[in-house]
C-alpha cells in the first residue's frame, strides 16, 4: 500500500520510518515532510487548504493517509476525505474537539463519568494553585499555573474571556496513546513527556523537550484502570453522541492519589513521545494502522518490551524566539553509533543542513532498559553540533528514580 502522511515534524519522520519498514508499505509521500523524511518519501508542499491534501492522495494513487498534527484535523482533513470515500486516520472536525476546545472536552469528561480536575466557574472558589486554560488550540502555552490572586487575574486577562479554571493536581504525568477505530481501542505502551526547557522540569512550557518509552510507567493494573474508567468511555460515549472517533486518542493524564485523571486528551499522536513510540515498536505498524477497519473484537498482539528515548535537541532562544539558520553537523555520526535522528526543525539548503525551527532534531535510541537507552541516545547527541543547541540532560530520570 501507499500511504500519505501529513505533518513534517519529528513526529511524522519517526511515522515514516517505521512504515517505511514495514512489509506492506510499497510507498511513502509526505505532506509537507522535512529532509530527514526526504530519505524515506516523496515530499510534496503543503497545500493551502485542507482540500489540497485529497488532490495529493488522489495524484500518488494513495491507499491510506495518516495525519501528525491537530491543524488539518480540526480544519476538517479527515470530512474531506471521507466525503470522497479515501481512507484516512484520524478523527472528524467534530470529533477533534476533545482537543481543539478545552471547555468542549471538560463539559464531554462530565458527560462519560471521566475523572478528571475539578472544574469551576470562578478561581476564588479553590485554594491555590488553581490551573487556568484557555479554550482554543494554543500549542502547549495556553495553560497557566496561578499560585496567588494576583497571578490568577493576570492569567485570565492574557487568556481572554473563554477559560476552563480546574483545581490543581498532585501526581506523575503520563501520556497515554491509543488507536480507535470508533468501536474499540489499541492502546500503545505508556510515555512520558518532559514539558519544561529546563532540567529538573524548571523554566516556560514547550511542545516536549523528550519522551521515553518504558511498559514500567504504569503498571497493568493501572493500564486497565486507565482503559476502563478513561478510554474506553471516551469511545462509547463519542459513539453515543453521534461522532465516532476515530483515530489516535492522547491522554495526558495525571496519576493522582485517587487513581488517573486526565488533564487533557489530544487527538492524535503525541511529539516527542511518537519518536520513542515508533522506535520501540516491534511488529508492522502498517499491520496496526489497518486495524482501523478491523471488527470490533480484533485485538493485535503488541510486544513492548524493551525501552526508547528521544532526547529533543533545540535551538537557541527556544521557545521564545528560536535562532535559525545554524549549521548541523555530526547526524551521520549519531546515527552510526546505533541512533536516530529524526528531523523536526531542518532544512537543506545548498547541500547543508541548518537549523529551521525550535525543535531541531529528535535524537532517539532504545536498550533493554532504561538506562541503557538513556547511554545509548546520549551517547548520540555527544555527536550532533550546532550553535546554540540546547537540549535536557535529564531525560528519563524519572523514570529511573521509580525503580
Ligand atoms: P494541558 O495542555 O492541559 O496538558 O496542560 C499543559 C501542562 O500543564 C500539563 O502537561 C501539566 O503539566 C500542567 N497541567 C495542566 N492541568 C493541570 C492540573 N489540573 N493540575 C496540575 N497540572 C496541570
Ligand atoms: N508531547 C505533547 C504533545 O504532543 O502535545
């Protein structure tokens, strides 16, 4: 088969390359892609609208297209292409309001019984922190954190008027993935994230500064409470409502005291935890991906057993003001030491590669535990140069400390 993928970050080059692995994939064009993907795809300028990606399809004889980033979908990719009966994975412009709108998916958790922060109409009504979030799409920078009145008016007065205000919660994040054909679910082997630029979850919120993969997160006892009181009622509950959802469910979740809670749901794939997903993946994800036309009962054998990890190289002035334009050196050499590098902020330019955005490179490696992983990517990154890179050293530690 052939397949489309939209998106040209780090999240979609780790797509491409473990589909471009697999058995039955014979083809990979990607949407705008990036140069890492490059070597593993046709890549085609993004269109202007929505309906330029089924023109794609159309024009590369694509069998199935797989959309990264939440843009397309809450502009309605998906509508469009099943008007025109071409398969696609993802959820509807409907269905993507669990993410796109946080007063949405509050009002939706209440609906299907989800556990999730209390909400409330006005910050006095909590003891600080209180969490306030701004409605709409806002690339990780929508939420703010107010320890004292003060901080609390401010936040409102810079989010605007339309605002979720949730009590604080205490507890480990988790990012929780799984794959819905609108009747059932295939749930991915839990990841963290690492939101903070600074060590030590220290300074402003970024998209992920790095992700690993260890099945050690949660234990099966609170993966199956995580389906049972979380995913599964999700998915019933969006089928009830009259829209399915289909594609991949993120859950960012908090594992409190009282059990898992969510903090927000995403409505495709996680960047960086995808990274560390697709390396750690062993089976045929093609094989996964089709699941989506699968019976309700199809349950595909998964083996996550060992570890991954995806160290997120930036650049200067991330996130404020990222820096591009900076020479990349040493890829060549990483990746011959057993990693790789997966392209997020690149571009190639007079057979140079340079920096072009503020997540440069996702530099991604496995073992068979953790710690091994962690040598493995670090070792890799000691390879990789540009002016300016900055990049966590503590990536995964949390996880250490939990054993
Ligand atoms: P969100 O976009 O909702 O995932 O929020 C971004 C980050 O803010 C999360 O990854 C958490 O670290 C933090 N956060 C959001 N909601 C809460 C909450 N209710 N309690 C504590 N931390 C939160
Ligand atoms: N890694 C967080 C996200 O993809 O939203």
């Amino acid at each position: 088969m052939k397949i489309l993928i939209i998106g040209g970050g780090g999240r979609e080059h780790a797509l491409a390359w473990r589909l471009s692995r697999s058995a039955l994939v014979k083809g990979i064009v990607a949407s705008p892609g990036n140069p890492g993907i490059a070597e593993l795809a046709t890549c085609v300028p993004a269109p202007e609208n929505v309906s330029g990606y089924l023109h794609i399809a159309a024009t590369y004889s694509i069998d199935l297209t797989i959309v990264g980033p939440e843009a397309p979908l809450v502009a309605g990719v998906v509508d469009v292409f099943q008007r025109a009966s071409r398969k696609i994975i993802g959820p509807t412009r409907a269905a993507a309001r669990l993410e796109a709108s946080k007063l949405f998916a509050k009002k939706f958790f209440a609906r299907a019984g989800i556990p999730t922060a209390r909400a409330r109409e006005s910050w006095n009504e909590f003891a600080f922190p209180v969490v306030i979030k701004a409605d709409g799409l806002a690339a990780g920078k929508g939420v703010v954190i107010a320890q004292n009145r003060i901080e609390a008016e401010r936040a409102i007065e810079q989010l605007g008027p339309h605002v979720v205000i949730e009590e604080f919660l205490e507890g480990e994040e988790v990012s929780f993935i799984a794959l819905s054909n609108g009747e059932m679910i295939l749930p991915f082997a839990p990841t963290q994230d690492h939101k903070r630029i600074f060590d030590g979850d220290r300074g402003p919120n970024t998209g992920g500064m790095g992700a690993y993969c260890d099945p050690r997160i949660l234990t099966s006892q609170e993966s199956g409470d995580i389906m049972e009181r979380i995913m599964l009622p999700a998915i019933r509950q969006m089928r009830k409502e009259g829209n399915p959802f289909t594609g991949f469910l993120y859950a960012g979740l908090m594992m409190t005291t009282e059990g898992p809670k969510v903090l927000e749901f995403n409505v495709r794939l996680g960047d960086p935890e995808t990274q560390a997903l697709m390396h750690n993946f062993r089976g045929d994800f093609a094989e996964v991906l089709t699941l989506t036309e699968a019976g309700p009962e199809t349950v595909y054998p998964q083996s996550w057993a060992d570890c991954s990890l995806c160290v997120v190289l930036a650049a200067q002035g991330y996130p404020e003001r990222p820096r591009v334009g900076d020479l990349i050196t040493g890829i060549a050499e990483a990746e011959a030491a057993g990693a790789i590098a997966f392209h997020a902020g690149t571009v190639k330019r007079n057979g140079e590669l340079l920096t072009n955005g503020g997540r440069v490179l996702g530099v991604t490696s496995g073992g068979e535990t953790l710690q091994e992983a962690i040598n493995n990517a670090y070792k890799a990154v000691g390879k990789i140069h540009f002016d300016g890179m900055q990049y966590r050293k503590d990536i995964g530690q949390k996880g250490l400390r939990r054993w």
